[in-house]
C-alpha cells in the first residue's frame, strides 16, 4: 500500500462518490478509481452502484471497510514484528566487520584477509550495541501498537 492508498482511505471517512474524491485530491479521475481499484482487490473498500435514470449512466459510491483495514493493518503490524525480531536475532548471534564503506560477515572479512577490496581499509570488528538497541525500541515500539490495534 502506498501513501496515495493511505490519503484514499482517510478521505472516505464517510462515504463519496469517485468524482467527488478527485476534486477534493485535485487529480484525475481515473487516477482515483484505479487506487479504489486496488484497494477493493483488497477488500478495503466496498461500492454502491446506483443508475441515473435520465442519463443511464452509473455512479459509485465508495466505502471503506473499518473491519477489514484493522485487520489489514494488525497482519501488517504482525509481519513487521516478526521480521524485526529475525533481525535482532541475526544482530545478537552474528559478529560483523566493518571498514570505511561496508559491514561484512566473518566469513566474508577472513575470505579478504581483513581488508576491504573496495576501500582497501582493514575490517574491524562491527560494534553493533546501537543497532541491537534501535531494534529493540522498534520492536516495542510495534508490541504496542499492536495491543492498542
Ligand atoms: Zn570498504
């Protein structure tokens, strides 16, 4: 989902029309169905066609669907978390090297006898103590959220 996704669904706080959508956004129509579109493949929204009888043409009223976006979020939220964690593990089992330009694995450093072939610096050891801490604040970060979604 992308940030145009985001603006589409906060704009249907309440039920509206596609036409009404792009004038408020100032963009074209089409531009507005095809993100509706994408986010109906989702389930995310939901329309009321209704037929203008003097003209014959069909106009759609959007909804979004609350149930489903909190669903979709919390599966977000959950893969986020899950993903974070992988990563926390990765950052306390494995040590690391780092010269002026990467962070390799042990494998990699020994492989280069301990310098880098690009910026020809020595690798020393990789002090990831940051990195494990960022990784914790955005896990809890994303625990609390989730008890609150
Ligand atoms: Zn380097």
């Amino acid at each position: 989902m992308s940030p145009e996704h985001v603006i589409i669904i906060q704009k249907l706080s309440e039920p509206k029309r596609d036409d009404e959508i792009a004038t408020e956004l100032g963009v074209k129509e089409t531009v507005v169905r095809t993100l509706l579109n994408d986010l109906h493949a989702k389930s995310l929204v939901e329309y009321e066609r209704t037929r203008n009888d003097s003209t014959g043409w069909y106009t759609y009223t959007w909804k979004r669907r609350d149930d489903k976006i909190d669903e979709y979020i919390r599966n977000y939220l959950m893969n986020k978390l899950k993903e974070k964690i992988e990563e926390l593990e990765r950052e306390k089992n494995g040590t690391t090297f780092t010269c002026a330009c990467s962070r390799v694995s042990l494998e990699k450093a020994t492989e280069y006898y301990f310098v880098c072939p690009e910026c020809h610096e020595m690798f020393v050891e990789f002090d990831n103590s940051e990195t494990i801490k960022k990784l914790e604040s955005e896990i809890a970060r994303i625990r609390s959220l989730l008890k609150k979604a």
